[in-house]
C-alpha cells in the first residue's frame, strides 16, 4: 500500500495569523490548537489538512515547496480580488511576464500560485464533445 498524505506543515512566527488566512482561502476550519500551532481541515474531515507550526524564525529565502490553487465557483479574477482581500500580496520569484499562475504570498511570505483555469473551465474542457 502506498503513502498517503496526512497534513501539509507550514512553519510560522504567528500561527494563529496563517491558519486564519488559510481558513478563508480554502473556507476549512481550526480543528486543534496548542502551543505548537494549529491545525485546519476541510469541514467534511477529509485529508489532508494543514498544521501551521510556531517558530521562532522568520521565513528566509523562495519555499521549495507551495500550494496551487484555482478558482472554484467564480473568475480567476474575482478569485485573486478576494486572495488579496483577505492578506495575500502578489510576490516575484522570478516568473515570466507570460505565465498561466499568479504567485501570492500568506501573510508570513509562504508563497502559493492561483493557476488561470479556474475548476469549472478544467471540467469543461475535459467533458466530450457533443
């Protein structure tokens, strides 16, 4: 039997603060709460979720590893109009003028990308022609 992934981590100087953006991006909830961090899942308890971890450190440098998401329901447009409102901030890690993502960071800098197909566009383009 394969792995399965239980819970994505995220290192945070405040985890309360990037849990709570994580919350309303992905409309999950706080599971656990400790002096270590805080935990998120989706509301149906499915996996994974996401532990956001205190330490001390503030985050140095491009993460090797993020999260891509797409719009779900409404425009891509309408989509990073809210990311933003809710704390992300467009960031430069050396993408092209030209690519099909936007990079954001949370608000501690972890990057992630809002892909330009949004999820209804990607069921579209898979149903068979008619």
């Amino acid at each position: 039997m394969p792995s399965r992934i239980a819970v994505l981590a995220i290192d945070a100087v405040n985890p309360k603060v990037v849990a709570d953006f994580w919350s309303r991006v992905l409309d999950w909830r706080i599971v656990e709460e400790s002096a270590e961090g805080v935990t998120i899942a989706p509301p149906s308890g499915a996996w994974p979720g996401i532990d956001v971890f205190s330490v001390p450190e503030h985050k140095a440098g491009k993460n090797r590893l993020h999260l891509d998401l797409r719009a779900d329901g409404v425009s891509t447009a309408d989509e990073l109009e809210r990311l933003i409102g809710l704390g992300a901030q467009r960031v430069d890690v050396g993408q092209a003028p030209d690519v099909t993502w936007v990079v954001l960071a949370d608000p501690e800098g972890n990057e992630f990308c809002l892909l330009l197909r949004a999820v209804q566009d990607l069921e579209d383009s898979e149903k068979p022609p008619s």
